[in-house]
C-alpha cells in the first residue's frame, strides 16, 4: 500500500503545481498589456482584441469539455506531461506567428492545451491535500499569480519593448521546456484515482456530475467568479495609455506592485481561509474587490501613485478572492467524479472569462479623440457579477473527503 506525501514531497508538490501555474497564467496574462502594440501592428479595433483574449478561453473551454472524459482515466502525472509538453509547443508557435490570423490559430492552440493545466493542477491539490489545509496549499500555488504578474510580465513587456512582441513567448516556451523536465523527476506518480475506475464510463461520469445539483450550483459559482474580473482586465493598459495618458513603459509598474502586494498577500488569505472559513473570506474579498474594480476604470487624471494604489489594491482583492473561491469550487466536488468535475469547470471557467472578455470589448467604445469610453459600464457588470458569487457561495455543499494516496 502507497502512503501519503511527506511534507516535504508535499511542498515540491505545490511548488511544481506552482510553476507550471506561472507559466500558464503568464502565457494567458502577456496577451493583455501588449494590447495596444496588437492594436497597432495588426491595425485591429479593440473589440477584436477581446476576440483575441476570448479565443484562448473558449477553446479552453471546449478543451475542459473534452478533457472530462479523459482525465479520471490516466496517472495524472503522464497526462500534465503531456499536455504542458504540447501546450509549450503551442506557446512557440505563439512567437512565431506573423500575422493576426496565424496568431489567433496559435492561440486556439494554447488554450485546447493549456486550459486543462489549470483543472489538472486544482484536482491534484484536492487529490493529496486534506481539507483543514487546502486553503494553505492553494495559496502556495496561487502565489503562481503573484510571481507572474511581479516578475513575468514585466520581463515579458521589456522583452517585447526592446526586442518585439514575438520574444516573450519564445522565453515562455523555454520555460516550459525546463519545468517539464523538473516536473518529470519532481512529480510522484498520482494513480489512486484509478481504483475503480473501469466501474463506470467518461460519458456516465460526466452525466452524474451534470446531474447533481450540487455540482451545478458550483458552476454557477465558478462562472461568476471569474466573469466578474475579466469584463475589465483585458482592457486594463488600453485605458491607462489611452485615457490615464500612460506611457506603454510605464504599464509594468501596474503588475510589479501588484504582483508585489499579491505575493504577501497571497499566503496570508490561505492561512485566513482555513481558519475563518472558506465562505466567510470568499465573501469578504469578493465585496471588497468591487470598490478599486470599480476606481479602476475612472483613473483618467490621477497621478501615477494614485493609480498605483488603486491597481494594487485590486489585483491583491482579485487574488484574494480567488483563494477560498477555488478552495470551495474544489471541495464541492463528490471525491470520486473529482477530475470530470475540475475538467467541466474548466470549461466552464474558460468560456466565462471570454465571455466576459468579448462583453467588455462590445461595451467599451472609443471617442473621436482615441479615449476609451464606458469602460466603467463594463466594471459595473463585473461588480454584479461578484455580488451573484458572493450569494451562490452560500448555496454549496463541501466534502470533507481525505486525501489522496499516492
């Protein structure tokens, strides 16, 4: 019989989980703040920008789609080889893209690859980590954010300002190749799934989770919680450089403070979670994210250390929240139908932040002197968004399953 992770086995563990984390995000985040480079090169509006965005999260989404009857079948191990594997080959045909189209094609790549990654990683947390701590263990590889956006967008932004928009993804695609070959000895093998698994088809475990209301109820949840971020992330540097009157190599500063603030910020939320509860730190964050959300779609004339202080604030209430979000989405998962679970909400996940995306592209207007307008329309709906998470939070059942042995 197997044992469980040491804690030191279990702290590589999160570490891998977390770098893996890093580059994905990071692959997902650089598209955003290079949006008024896009915008120019390729002679393309804002709106199809957001279809730009979008088309990483709905082939995401398909892709979480198909992965639901796959992902309870294989050592999760081999299967996140594989995937983060192609899903760097995808990354470099990112760089190599020269033109719009090729560059949306590439995209679409990523996202079938790369949108699983992150329901991969989520359903090995809650495989091996015991509920009383998985709001610490998300943390840990949450801090995956933090790093990105302190460190990996604005290398990736100086990369593509003194070289061109093509070198970020070249060096993403380097370190995907170097934490794939770490991940391969770091990993354990994660097979205790597989017990039982004969027991039942891909197809009828995805029709027992579509069939539990529980199940559904944190769809619902899952959906908001990430369409109420995205209506105004995309959209975040075409303001600031075009109604803020920011210069393009000032926007780092935006994700170096934030990124800063999220990387303290992000381990404390955790240990917070598993003490006061899951539901009560959800709620918290989630109100409190919707002021600088807000505040920051009506900066135009601030000072740049204002602006700072309110982008700060909401990428650490952003982060923040998604701490005991994705500890409740995870835990209101039956234990046996984990990996389905994670896979749909993958999709799920995927197609409501590019919703949300294309809905905030729709929204958002220019005026005849080039400065975005009701951008702050955009926040309002996002701000809605987080109101509907914090009730349907409320609404979920939680197992208190044990870990995984591995």
């Amino acid at each position: 019989m197997t044992t469980p992770l040491s804690p030191k086995r279990e702290l590589w563990l999160l570490l891998t989980l977390a770098g893996i984390q890093f580059t994905h995000i990071l692959d997902f985040m650089i598209m955003m703040p290079l949006g008024p480079q896009f915008t120019k090169i390729f002679s393309i509006t804002d709106a199809q920008f957001g279809l730009l965005v979008s088309a990483y999260t709905f082939a995401a989404g398909a892709s979480g789609l198909m992965a639901a009857t796959y992902l309870d079948k294989f050592d999760r191990k081999k299967l996140l080889l594989v995937l983060y594997v192609l899903f760097g080959l995808a990354t470099l045909a990112c760089g190599l893209a020269p033109t719009y189209y090729s560059l949306m094609a590439a995209r679409v790549l990523a996202g079938v690859f790369g949108g699983v990654l992150s329901a991969l990683a989520q359903t090995i947390v809650a495989d091996v980590i015991p509920f009383e701590r998985r709001g610490r263990a998300m943390g840990v590889v949450m801090t995956s954010f933090s790093v990105a956006t302190v460190a990996g967008v604005p290398i990736g932004l100086f990369l593509a300002a003194h070289f061109n928009w093509h070198a970020p993804f070249f060096g993403i695609a380097a370190m995907v190749g170097l934490l794939a070959i770490g991940a391969s000895i770091t990993l354990p093998r994660l097979r205790d799934h597989l017990k039982g698994s004969g027991q039942s088809s891909a197809f009828g475990n995805i029709r027992r989770v579509l069939t539990d209301p529980n199940h559904l109820k944190a769809f619902a949840f899952s959906g908001l919680l990430m369409f109420a971020g995205f209506t105004i992330i995309p959209f975040i540097t075409i303001y600031l450089t075009a109604n803020v009157g920011w210069r393009v190599d000032q926007v780092p500063y935006v994700y170096l403070c934030g990124g800063l603030v999220t990387l303290i910020t992000a381990r404390w939320i955790g240990v917070l979670t598993d003490r006061k509860g899951k539901v009560v730190m959800f709620r918290v964050m989630a109100v409190l994210v919707i002021v600088p959300m807000v505040i920051t779609t009506l900066t135009a004339g601030l000072p740049v250390w204002a602006v700072l202080i309110v982008s700060t604030s909401f990428f650490a209430c952003m982060s923040g929240r998604m701490i005991p979000g994705m500890a409740i989405v995870t835990s209101a998962a039956a234990p046996a139908l984990r990996g389905t679970f994670m896979a749909l909400n993958s999709a799920v996940q995927s197609a409501a932040m590019g919703l949300a995306a294309f809905t905030g592209g729709h929204i958002i207007s220019r005026d005849a002197n080039n400065l975005v307008q009701h951008y702050w329309i955009a926040a309002m709906v996002g701000a809605t968004a987080s109101l509907a998470a914090v009730f349907m939070a409320g609404q979920l059942k939680m197992y208190q399953s044990q870990p995984a042995k591995v």
